[in-house]
C-alpha cells in the first residue's frame, strides 16, 4: 500500500513548524488562483475599457497567464535544483510583485495582456518550488496528505476572491485589481523572505548545465509512472481551465447572475475545498490511487450526464449547479493524488520534476481550456462537452501508467511509498 515516507529532509528540524510551513507554501501557491480568479468579475469592464470588441478574446487576460507560466516553469526546476528553493522563489515572486503593479496602468490590451504573461512567468517559480518544498519534507501518503491540507487552504482564495474583486469593482475600477494583487503579493513575498527555511538538503544540489538539465529531464519523461500521471493531470486541468475562461460568461451571460457571480463561484470552490480536506483524512487509509481512480471515473460519469442533458435544452441554474458540484468535488480528489503519484519516484530531483510536470500541466492544460473556453457558444454545451472527453482521455491514460489495471495500491513493480 501507499505508506507514508520522509524523505531526510523531514526529519530535520526546521525553524517553522507544520502548520506554519503548510499555511505558507498553501499562500505560495495561491498566488496563482488569486491572479485569475479575483480579476474574473472585471473582465467585462477591462474588455469594454480598451476597445475588445469580441467578447470570448477577454479570456486572453486569462491565457497570457497560462502561458507565461507554462513556459517560465522548465528553467525554474534546474534553478531551484542548483541554487536551493528559496532564491529563485524570491526572484519569481518580485517579478509578479512588479507586474501586476504595471497591469494596473496598462495604456491598452496589448499591453496588458504582455504584462500578464511577465506575471505568469513569475508566477512560475511558486508552482515549482511549492511543490518541491514538500516533496522535500515528505514522501508517499504524507505528501499526499500534506497536498491536500495545501490544497484546502489554497481554494480559500477561489472562494473569497471573485467576492473580493466584485467589492473592487463597486468602489472602484478594474485597475485597482491589478494593485490589490500586487499588494497580496507582496505580503507573501515578505512572508517567504522572513521565515522559509531552505528545504533542500546540499548533497542533493545538481549543476546547472544542458547536461544535468536533460538528464534530469529524460529521467522525468521517461519514468512510466511519472508521464502518465503528469500527462493525466494535463488533461484534467484542461477542464478547470476551460471553465475559469468561460465562468464569467456562463454565469452572467448565460444564467445572468450578476453580482451573485462570485457567490456561485464560491460555492463550487468550496466543493473543492471539502473534497481536498477528506482527502487528506482518507488518504492515509485508502490510498492515493483508490481514491483518485474512483473520483476520475465518478467525473466521467458527471459530466456525460450533464453534457447530454445540454443536449436536449438549456440545462436549468440548480440542475447545472448540481452537477458541476458533483464533477468539481471529485476533481479535488484528483488533482492533489495525481500530482503526488506522478512525484513519488522523483523525489532527488524534485525541482526538476516539478518544473517538467508543470510545463506540461500548464501547456497542455492550458491549450485545451483554450480550446474549451473560445468553443463557447452562448450555452453549457461546449463545457460539459469537454469535461467528458477529457476525463476518458485522462482514464485511458491513466491505464497505460498503471498497465492496464485501475485501483492498485501501488505502482507495479515497486512497493508503496518508495
């Protein structure tokens, strides 16, 4: 079974504890969901502000995101792997800092939407190194279970932050966003710099050169385990991505809630939320695989009855918002266990890995919630349509990583939690 493991680095005392250790790599990695999601109730105004006549290319704030963190992702690793944790998250979290500062003032959409890929590339190295500072302290069911705490306290920020830029928007305009989010920024920033212990033991610091970065490369792409899970959670975070882009569209133009935008938007983040804090109660007992196969598999089955409902007619407010709980509830079951899977066997080069999985999560990711999100056509469809798809591709794949056989305890061929 998937039995807890510490890797060395867990058994050395660090100057915070747990808590304090879990609530700050959880702030880390908020960062990203607070740079989508408290900007989703302005996007209306920012298209209207500077002259975006098609209303699907407002979702482009969101993407120059996407792809600049996707794309800054595969140096961090290397970086972090060489020069420890701490240093290139203090340089990522300045670049964000100072970008979304300068989105505030942004003469155009253009311009804007260069100043959001600089913030997402350095909101980079908070995916990497939030990661690999865990998997630096634990190993197994632990990091699992440490994820999901992570993850619980993460989706807090989707919760209260829609409600947090709609306020924004009622006092002031969309600029203030971008000047609330640097803010927050760089609170973290100086939380990180005055108690973030640096986590990585010098023994295992690699060189930085192409050499060691493809070997650690190819160690990542080629680990059957590892691929698969990464290439899964692609898929699968397609999905939310698709919808983040769509959300103010389903729910204002479709629905037509209005300001009762983020307390929907609340509600679903809070689903999540509660799927993420069983998880780390049941994890230890169950296992990281038996609960995220059952959870992608309940997905599936969500999402084809959603998507054919939409199919004959307008799926009503309450029926939609049923279902997309359901889905969404078992997506926090899924996200934090794949991650972890796909880490287990990497932990020597955790920040490599990281970055690896990370580029290919946020690209591909990325890509498909894109491809959902531009298919909008003024109903629900397009949505449910690829959150069907998308769980069958991620359970196929899931297949071959585990040779055919879902609900195993542990990897074939190796013993759990090593």
């Amino acid at each position: 079974m998937d039995q807890p493991v510490a890797s060395p680095a867990q058994d050395k005392a660090l100057s915070i504890g747990k808590w304090e250790f879990i609530a700050l790599a959880a702030a880390v990695m908020s960062l990203n969901a607070l740079a989508i999601d408290i900007m989703l109730p302005g996007l209306q105004q920012i298209g209207a502000s500077l002259g975006v006549e098609n209303e699907n290319h407002r979702q482009y704030v969101i993407s120059a995101y996407f792809l600049g963190m996707g794309l800054a992702l595969l140096p961090y690793g290397p970086l972090s792997d060489r020069y420890g944790r701490r240093k290139p998250l203090l340089f990522g979290l300045t670049v964000y800092v100072i970008a979304a500062f300068a989105a505030a003032f942004s003469p155009n959409f253009e311009t804007l939407l260069a100043l959001r890929f600089i913030q997402g590339a350095g909101a980079a190295s908070t995916r990497v190194i939030a990661v690999s500072i865990v998997r630096d302290r634990f190993g197994g069911r632990a990091m699992a279970e440490v994820m999901s705490l992570i993850f619980m306290t993460f989706m807090v920020v989707p919760v209260i932050a829609p409600s947090i830029g709609q306020l924004m928007m009622l006092f002031a305009n969309w600029h203030f966003i971008f000047t609330g989010m640097g803010l927050l920024g760089a609170a973290v920033l100086v939380w990180v710099a005055l108690r973030l212990p640096e986590t990585m033991h010098p023994e295992d610091r690699r060189p930085f050169t192409l050499t060691s970065i493809g070997k650690a490369f190819r160690v990542v792409l080629t680990n059957r385990t590892s691929i698969s899970y990464t290439l899964a959670s692609a898929i699968m975070f397609g999905a939310l991505f698709g919808f983040i882009n769509s959300a103010q569209q389903i729910y204002i133009d479709i629905y037509g809630l209005g300001v009762w935008f983020p307390l929907v938007f609340a509600g679903i983040a809070s689903m999540m939320a509660l799927s993420s804090f069983l998880n780390s109660r049941l994890v230890m007992k169950l296992g990281m695989r038996r609960l995220s196969h059952a959870a992608i598999l309940g997905f599936m089955v969500v999402s084809l009855i959603w998507f054919l409902w939409s199919l004959s007619g307008p799926v009503p407010l309450a029926a939609f918002i049923a279902l997309f709980a359901a889905a969404m509830f078992q997506f926090g079951w899924i996200g934090s266990n794949f991650n972890s899977i796909a880490m287990e066997p990497l932990g020597h080069l955790a920040g490599s890995a990281s970055s690896v999985q990370g580029f290919i999560q946020t690209i591909g990711g990325g890509i498909i919630g894109v491809l959902i999100g531009q298919s909008f056509d003024g109903t629900t469809t397009p949505l449910a349509a690829g959150y069907a798809g998308v769980a069958a591709i991620g359970i196929l794949i899931v297949l071959v990583g585990e040779k055919g056989r879902l609900f195993r305890s542990h990897a074939p061929g190796h013993k759990d939690g090593h």
